[in-house]
C-alpha cells in the first residue's frame, strides 16, 4: 500500500489516519498510547510505536502504523486478551517511520495484545481494540432522518433496538435502522443486545452517538458491536457516590472504596465472569459544583479507575443548580455522561435506565444556586418511551432490572403486629408499575436514601442499595468515627448481582468487609450513649435527641440483630445454650451510626445534618436473654441458603470499631 494514498498526522497524543475509498480501515480521532516504550536494546531493533487504543479494521485489508525497524515478512501476531482466539498478518511495507501489515480475512473484532515475530524473536507493541468494519453504505429513506449499521465482525445484527429517546425501532436483517426524529435529546442510542457489547471511552460503554439538532439533515450513525459471552454475568450496582471534594472523599474513595470495588471485580473476572458497575445516581453533589469547583467533568476520572464498564445513571444532585428548569438542568449531563434514560442487554436480562427526578431548583439563576427541590417522578415522555422500549422484549418472562435514582417504595414501616407495611413513593409509580405489569420478573434497583431496604409487591421487587459515600464521607473524615457506616447501621458499600442466564442472586457488601458480613448485633445492656462517653465537648440534653432510647440505661437482657439485607425469605434464628429465643421484627435506630455520626457533629460543636442523622429502619430483630452475660449463637440463613453466623458473647461493648 504507497504512502501517497495515506496521510498520518500525530498530535498531542491522537492519531489521525485520513483514509480513501477501498483502504483496509479507516481510523478517526481514535486516542493512541503514544510512543509505546520498547527497550531500545531489543533484538529487534525495534522504536518509536505508537499503538492506537482502538482501530476499525477489514477483512483481507491493509494497515498502516508508527514505528520505526520494521522488515518485509515481519509477522504481525493478535491474541485476544479475553478469549482463546489469535490471529496473525505479516507486514508488506516499510519505510523510514511506519509500517504495513495485513489483516487475515478471518479476522474477528476484540481486544488484542499485538506483538511482531521475527524469526525466534518476539516483542510486545501494545494493546488494542480492533472492530471489523462492515459495509455502512445504505440509501437515505424519505422523511427517515437519522440511519445507520449495526453489525459485528463486518456483518449486520439484526433485531437491535435503536432510539432517540422518543422514537424506538428495531434494525432489519442487514443490520440498518431509520429513525424520522425530532433530535430533542440530541441522541442516538440502541439497546445494546445480549452477548456483545460496545466500546468504551475510560470505563463508559459508548453504545450512544450525539446527533446535531437540524431535522433538515440527514444523519447516519453506525454502532460496531463486540461479541463476547454474559449469560453468566455480575453486576456491582453502585449508589450515592456525592465525590465533592470535601470531608477527604476523594482520598477515602481512592484507597478504600475503589480498592474493594477492584477486587470485587478481580475476583468474579479471574474465571471469566464479564462484571459490569450500574452507578444509581447522585454521582456528584451539586452544590458543590461551583462553591467547589468539583463537577461531573471531575467525577469522570475516577468512574474511570473502576475496572468495568460503568453504566450511569442521573440523580437529583447531578443536575446543574444555576437552572430552575429540569431539562435544562440536565443539560451538562447530557454534555458530560450521556442520555439520561436508555437500555441495554447483558446475556438473558434487560436493563432500564430511567431519570425519577424532575429538578425545580425555585429561585435559581446564573451565578445562583437555587433551593435544589425537585419531585420524584418520570417524565411522560420517558414513560411513553419506556413502554415503547419494553414492547420490544417480546418474551415476557424476560427478567427485568430496572433503574433509577429515588426509591419506587418509601422507606417501609411496621404496622404493631411487626409486619412490613409498603407505600408507593414515585409520584406517578402506579403507571411504572402498570408498564412493568406485564413481566413476570421486575427488580428495581435505586440509591438515594442511603440505607438499605425491600420491598415486594406482586411481580415488582425493589431493592434500595445503601449508599457508596455512607454518611456523606462523614464517618471516614479524618477526625471522625474511622468507619463507613449508613444511616441505617448498614456499612457503606454496594450490591453484588450474580446472573446465571435467567437465574439472580444478590447481596450487599460492606466495603472493607468479606461478603459474608451481613449482620451486626448489640447488646442493649451495654448501651447508654451519654455525651461523657461519646461526645465529651457536648452535653446530655442535646445528645438524648439524637440517641433516642439509648440515652437511658437498660437492663432488659435484650439483644438488637440488624441484618441490612433482609427480605422476606431470610431467616433468623438465635439460641441461648440450647433454648432458642423469640424473634421480633423492630423497627428502630442502629446505636453505632449515633455514635459514629450523630454524637460526633455534636462533639464537633456543629448540629448534624437533619439529612443525614441516624433514622429509624425495619431490618432490625430483636431477642431477650434470659441472662445478662450468656453466650448467644446467631444464625441467619438468607433466601439462597447462604448461611452467616455469630458466637456473641456478652457483655458486647458499644464502640466505633465493633463489628
């Protein structure tokens, strides 16, 4: 292939390869890792690589890269850095800075490790993401004004949903799709299908294109799929990260969340397992925007440091708070992130997105922060393209995940007989749930609150995951309660949903804890939160707001169990020596986040946060002992048959530290 047919130009670290018909790929502002570093003493004699991070390549095509050394017969080796395949081309031209290869006509798109072999010589050059490109040239159709391919390793996928957020329709058997859109969302997106998936930018799936807003003009966007294996899957949904840059939440999540999230993933990947993070809103914290000069734009690079696709989601504090208009609130979202609802396919589950905050924001303006009210509840536009995106999923018995930021369920309560009494919250949920209706299995997925709850309600249950950033980065703050714990007493963390085809399975992990920690228990005897033992520059009137019952001693012998993850089919069972003890559900406040939060403002000479004070929750059980000091064994079986035990031996002192 000459030279003169192509035209490199290297700036700033991208790679820009202007290409003409017939070419074997076409490469377009596609970021490079630069100057791979090769030792200069290789036998190879090999320098100056530059790697694009992704390429779009043809079968049987030519391509031509940076690099300096290279000779005529050089092969040119891709292994897959996730499957058993490899493939190899051999380099056909040279010249004083680059170098040609081809491309095998079996050639499929993925990630590769590239290497060049020469003779018993073999030396690594970088990674890269290679799409087959496929035949994208198709006809305009009247009054149809985006179009576009979606296809796999050259050929189109038929049967993928494609919408602009208003419109939803399906691509035919050669993989095209016509839209005629009011381009209000300034989107494109399809739902990406069940075992592919599509590129990133950092850890964001780029399974959206950005149109212009001319209804006049013709747009086609393409979608390069990859195709991989997620039956078998895991999803880490992630709630209420509030990164600010304040309370050293930047500092707690580098060397504490994000090393647990990692090794979360490390762990369910090392056989193979595709993971994948659903954040749930509240990414940012918008008052912070400006006073802190800490927007979406700063959240970016660390989303990016997770080791998975991150799928995002808006919540209430992700909207721009110089706006009193939801729509244009949302806008440096759309401009940062992407579409505020959409959809997507991992293995045999489908996955909603959905945006439940309309902001307010009464009285502000630019250069003025307003209140930052809002409504929880969905747009009809996103419910009338809610029902269009669900109408594609033909079979109902398709499990369905649904997401959004504030809960569909309030915060449930217990009636006096200690059953759990479920409230709607959504303003408009009834019409959610007539939309879901359908389906025989919905969970809903949302943050917000930062506590942990369910609900179940015919085919609907509801999951509200506590809180990534716990008590708004409080009890980590240097000086505080050195823990990560919710208002509920959960510990800050994040679900872990195991996907076995159409088989789910989840739990909640506590970050810093194994996955087999998923209860606390107390010893009420042992609980008298007084200012002299927990918040010495306070005092006891101000305190026994905050510590409700705890502010008075107590000799009842009973015991507190807060098992944060509990639903109806868990099970607890405590036995004191041989005698087993009656088990009642109470609702009520967990003592250690008092103490952890509440009674450290105080001590602090600050009022807590009404927001973010300890609140009373329904995941607690309680039991009297028959003896003050005996020896309590635990037993609590969740729905899947996971066991989780405690030895509590008592007395069982209240403290910061305690499990």
């Amino acid at each position: 292939m000459s030279q003169s047919r192509r035209k490199f130009i290297k700036l700033s670290g991208l790679t820009t390869l202007a290409s003409v018909s017939g070419l074997g790929f076409t490469l377009l502002n596609c970021e490079s890792n630069d100057e791979v570093e090769i030792d200069e003493h290789n036998d190879l004699n090999i320098s100056g690589v530059s790697i694009p991070s992704s390429l779009d390549v043809s079968r049987e095509g030519q391509t031509t890269l940076t690099g300096k050394g290279f000779k005529v017969g050089d092969t040119i080796e891709f292994v897959s850095s996730t499957t058993s395949l490899s493939f190899s081309g051999t380099v056909v031209e040279v010249s004083e800075s680059t170098f040609t290869f081809t491309i095998s006509g079996n050639f499929e798109s993925g990630n590769y490790a590239v290497s060049v072999l020469r003779n018993a010589n073999k030396l690594l050059l970088g990674n890269i993401l290679c799409n087959v490109i496929a035949n994208t040239n198709i006809p305009d159709v009247a009054g149809k004004n985006i179009k576009g391919v979606v296809y796999c390793n050259g050929e189109g996928i038929a049967n993928v949903t494609v919408s602009d957020g208003y419109d939803v329709t399906v691509t035919d058997a050669q993989g095209r799709y016509y839209l005629a859109s009011l381009k209000k969302t300034g989107f494109v997106f399809i739902s990406v299908p069940g075992n592919y998936e599509v590129t990133n930018v950092g850890s964001a799936p780029q399974f959206f294109k950005r149109v212009s807003n001319s209804t006049e003009t013709v747009e086609q966007k393409d979608f390069s799929l990859i195709q991989v294996s997620n039956d078998n899957h895991v999803v880490l949904p992630l709630a209420d990260w509030h990164l600010a840059n304040r309370n050293n939440d930047l500092e707690q999540f580098t060397s504490k969340v994000l090393p647990d999230i990692n090794n979360t993933i490390g762990k369910y990947s090392a056989n193979g397992t595709k993971v994948y993070a659903l954040t749930l809103g509240d990414l940012t914290w918008d008052a912070y925007w400006y006073n802190n000069n800490f927007g979406l734009n700063d959240y970016v690079p660390y989303m990016n440091k997770v080791n998975a696709p991150v799928f995002n989601l808006i919540g209430n504090h992700d909207n721009d708070p110089y706006y009193a208009n939801d729509w244009e609130a949302e806008n440096k979202y759309r401009d940062i992130i992407g579409p505020t609802y959409y959809s997507f396919n991992l293995g045999k589950v489908h996955y909603v997105v959905l945006d439940s905050v309309e902001y307010i924001n009464s009285g502000a303006s630019q250069g003025t922060i307003g209140s930052r009210n809002y409504n929880e509840r969905l747009t009809n536009d996103q419910l009338e393209w809610l029902k269009k995106d669900l109408a594609t999923i033909t079979d109902k018995s398709t499990p369905i995940i649904l997401a959004m930021h504030t809960p569909l369920y309030k915060h449930p309560a217990l009636d006096t007989n200690g059953n759990q009494v479920n409230t709607t919250d959504l303003l408009n949920g009834s019409t959610l749930k007539n939309a879901l209706s359908e389906f025989a299995t919905v969970h809903v997925l949302s943050g917000h609150t930062h506590v942990n709850f369910s609900v179940e309600d015919n085919n609907i249950m509801e999951h509200n995951t506590a809180a990534l950033c716990a008590t708004w980065w409080w009890t980590g703050r240097s000086g505080y309660a050195d823990n990560h714990i919710c208002k509920d007493g959960s510990p800050g963390g994040y679900g872990i949903w195991e996907m076995n085809n159409r088989d789910i399975k989840w739990r909640f992990k506590g970050i810093g804890y194994d996955e087999d920690y998923q209860f606390r228990t107390y010893d009420v005897n042992s609980i008298h939160i007084t200012a002299a033992n927990y918040a010495p520059n306070s005092n006891d009137t101000d305190l026994a707001d905050y510590a409700d019952v705890y502010a008075s001693p107590s000799t009842n012998n009973d015991v507190l169990i807060n098992v944060w993850g509990y639903d109806s089919q868990w099970q607890i069972e405590v036995l004191e020596g041989n005698t087993p003890l009656e088990i009642s559900r109470v609702s009520t406040k967990d003592p250690l986040h008092i103490i952890s939060y509440d009674a450290l403002r105080l001590n602090a000479g600050a009022t807590p946060t009404s927001a973010f004070v300890t609140n009373k929750t329904a995941h607690f059980f309680k039991v009297t002992a028959a003896a003050p000091d005996s020896t309590l064994n635990i037993k609590v079986t969740d729905r899947f048959g996971n066991v989780y035990t405690e030895n509590m031996e008592r007395p069982k002192a209240l403290t910061l530290d305690m499990k």
